[in-house]
C-alpha cells in the first residue's frame, strides 16, 4: 500500500482533484465565438445563479452504480466496455437513435453475463424519456457535441449525476448553465477529460511531484491528431463531426492539452 507520508505518494485521491482543477483552467478556451478582450471578465463572472455553496457538494458513496449510456457509437461503445471491466457497476439503460448499434452494444452487456439493458432511441429526444423513467444514479453522454448540455440537464433534473464525453460545453452561458442546474438539483456534472489520466500523463506528473524538473516556470502544450479519416466517414462521428469543422475554428475541445499541462 502506499504511504501518503512519502513525499513521492501520488495518490488516486489526489490526482482526481488535481485533474478537476486542469479542466477548469482550460474549460473556456475552446469556447465560441471568440470573446473581445473586454467580455472576457464579464464571462468569467458568477451570473445571477444566486450565492456559490459555501461548501463544495460531495455525494454519499454508492455501492453500486447504476448507469444508463445516451449514444453508444464509437466512443460512447468504448466507454460501455470500460464500464463492463468495472466492479460495482450496473448498466441499465442504453439510448441511441441508431438500433442496431444499440442492439451490438446491448449484446455485449448480456454476453457479460448481465441483464439486458432498457433500450431507448425513438428519436433524438429519448434521453429524456430514460431520465425520467429509469432509476438510474449516472447518465454517461457520448452524444455529438450539441447535446451534451440537454443530456446533462436533464439528467440532473430527473435526480440523476451526469456525466460527459468532452466538451462538455462550447459556449460561456452553456457551461454556467450546467453550473446552474449541478448546484439547484445537487448533483454531480462531469467532464470526462481520459487525456489527463492516461499512461504518459501520470508518468509526468508523477516525475513533477518528485521534482525531478525542478521548479517548473514555464509550460506549453498542444493536442495534435489527424482526423481526416473520420471527419470524412459517412458512418459514425463522421456523420456529424466535419459540420463543425466547416463552421468553427479553434481548438475545439481544449482540455485535451490545457488539461494535463495544468496539473504540471
């Protein structure tokens, strides 16, 4: 076991808040558009949500997690098999417009040996319908970008935390809306960053906080991956990921390198 008193610990505990802080630094790089430098600090202002908590919420435990899947394609159907390779967890529900894929993905949870999940998927608004009839403690979205907001509000307001693929937002009132609806309905409202948390990141950190660069004054990052293949595809995410690329500009979802650089 590792000795929290060690000045080389790194611990799970840790890491987890130190990866929530790295997304909160790059969570309005990519939004749109583009703010003049004179909004940016009215951007970054509390709207008018009320007071802050005085104390961060945190949820009791839960022994086992009972999760329902909105969109199952390529990276919400990884994020399923994650889940399947996990202690404590329950998949109850699944929710895609697509059947047949629903059908794939659900077989995989049977094959495992678990019940077969509730199937949603009438149109692009079932999410809804699942929210609020499943008993369900976690939504996962890994929906196209547009809906991750609508699928993590209405997560939270039907009772349930949510979580999602990133961004989880690509404007300001956006990401102070689930703000909004985290702290009126206590719940949790994740972005679930992977980049901070794979292999090559924790090594970094780890040799950070062993301070084997010394005093780190300066930092740059960047996230560089060749989409072509997929933005070009009429299957999948490249039914409706190159429309962003044709009206948008930017680094579309920054976290991926302000995310790791941050906990650095």
């Amino acid at each position: 076991m590792s000795d929290p008193h060690n000045s080389d610990f790194f611990g799970r505990r840790e890491l987890l808040k130190l990866g929530a802080a790295g997304l909160g630094l790059g969570a309005a790089s990519g939004l749109s558009p583009t703010p003049a430098a004179a909004d940016l600090d009215h951007q970054q202002q509390r709207p008018d949500l009320g007071p802050a908590p005085v104390k961060p919420f945190a949820a009791d435990p839960i022994d086992i997690v009972r999760v329902g899947f909105v969109g199952v394609g390529g990276m919400g159907g990884a994020h399923v098999r994650n889940f399947l390779g996990l202690e404590g967890i329950e998949i109850v529900a699944l929710c895609d417009i697509d059947s047949a894929r629903n059908e794939e993905v659900s077989s995989w949870v049977t094959d495992d040996g678990r019940a077969p999940p509730a199937m949603y998927g009438r149109d692009e608004t079932d999410f809804v319908r699942m929210c609020e009839t499943e008993d369900l403690d976690l939504v996962f979205t890994a929906t196209p970008w547009e809906w991750h907001v609508p699928v993590c509000v209405s997560a939270m307001e039907n009772g349930k935390h949510a979580a999602t693929e990133v961004p989880a937002a690509y404007t300001t009132d956006d990401c102070w809306r689930l703000v909004e609806y985290a702290e009126k309905y206590r719940k949790h409202c994740v972005m679930m960053e992977n980049c901070n948390y794979d292999r090559p990141e924790m090594m970094v950190f780890h040799m950070a906080r062993l301070g084997l660069f010394g005093d780190i004054l300066h930092a740059e990052c960047g996230y560089l991956h060749d989409l072509r293949e997929i933005k070009f595809s009429d299957v999948g995410e490249g039914l409706w990921r190159r429309a962003h690329s044709m009206v948008r500009d930017g680094n579309l979802y920054p976290t991926h390198g302000l995310g790791p650089v941050a906990n650095v």
